[in-house]
C-alpha cells in the first residue's frame, strides 16, 4: 500500500486554491487544511488593506503550514499555501520534507476575472501583479506538478490527481 502525500497546494491569488484543495483531498481521501487559516491577523489585516506581505510577514505563516504539513506525514493532507518563491517552498520543505506541490497555473485574464467575481475574500484584485511578479515556478529538482485552471473545478481536481499520480509512478 502507497503512503498518502502531503500535498500544497499552491498559485497566485485567484488560481483557486480554497476551491480546488478541499476537492482533491475528498478525491485523496485525506483531510484539507486552508493556508489563509494559519495566517496571523496582521497579516490579513496587511492584505485587506491592498499591502502586499514580506518575507518577514510570511516566515511564521509558513512555519504554522509546515507544521501542519508534518503531523499528517504518512497520514496524507492537502493544504493551500501561495508558496510563490522557491525559498517559500523550502522553508515547507525544511519542516516537512516529504510534502509535493500542486502548482495551479492559469491565464492572467482568467485569474483577474475569477478574483473580480469572488465573494467575502480579503486578498484585493490590485494585488495580482505583485503576485505574478514574486511568482517563481516550481523547478525541475522539486517534488511537484503544475496544473492549469482553466475549466471547472471537478475538471481542475481530476487533472490534479491524474498528475500526482503520473508523479508518483515516475518517482516509484
């Protein structure tokens, strides 16, 4: 029997983390956890107000979604994190080294659109630039898969699951 992954679930704002990750882990079979849940209020209050995070904003948001990440090692868990830098994906990686990343990648234009029609989220569409700007992709050394978002969900969570898949068969 395979261990479960750990798998982040990670993109810009408006890729649809919050929608895609609770669906690939009913898909899973393991629980989901919300990246936006670890934040401190701080941070949140930073990001209502059209300010973008710094490193140091987002060290402990990180640590808190590491340590999530860790406890369900062998268990299996999805959770969101944007994750956008390499040294981001790191710091997860140093806390719970086994876990793999979902990229979810996608259209600007499509992006825009889905964040301009979201409801009761903080994080502002002005924002989007400096999201794509900080974006840096997953490289070929790191243990994950990019996924485009075009589509419906359920479409979006199944293509998810067929790469971790193919990703698990390459690395077996």
């Amino acid at each position: 029997m395979r261990t479960p992954q750990v798998v982040v679930v990670m993109g810009v704002a408006g890729t649809g983390k919050t929608t895609i990750g609770p669906l690939l882990a009913a898909r899973l079979g393991v629980p989901y956890a919300e990246g936006d849940d670890f934040h401190p209020k701080a941070n949140i209050d930073k990001m209502t107000a059209g300010i973008p995070l710094d490193d140091n904003d987002r060290w402990p948001w990180l640590d808190a979604i590491g340590h999530w990440a860790h406890g369900r090692a062998g268990l299996g868990g999805v959770v969101s994190s944007s994750a956008l830098k390499r040294a981001y994906r790191d710091r997860l990686r140093a806390v719970a080294p086994g876990v793999v990343f979902v990229h979810l990648t996608g259209d600007r234009k499509l992006i825009e659109d889905r964040m301009a029609h979201r409801q009761g989220h903080f994080m502002p569409t002005a924002l989007l630039d400096s999201q794509f700007a900080t974006l840096e992709p997953l490289g070929q050394d790191e243990a994950g898969v990019a996924v485009d978002v075009s589509g419906d969900p359920q479409d979006i969570a199944e293509r998810a699951v067929q790469a971790l898949a193919g990703l698990s068969t390459a690395s077996a």
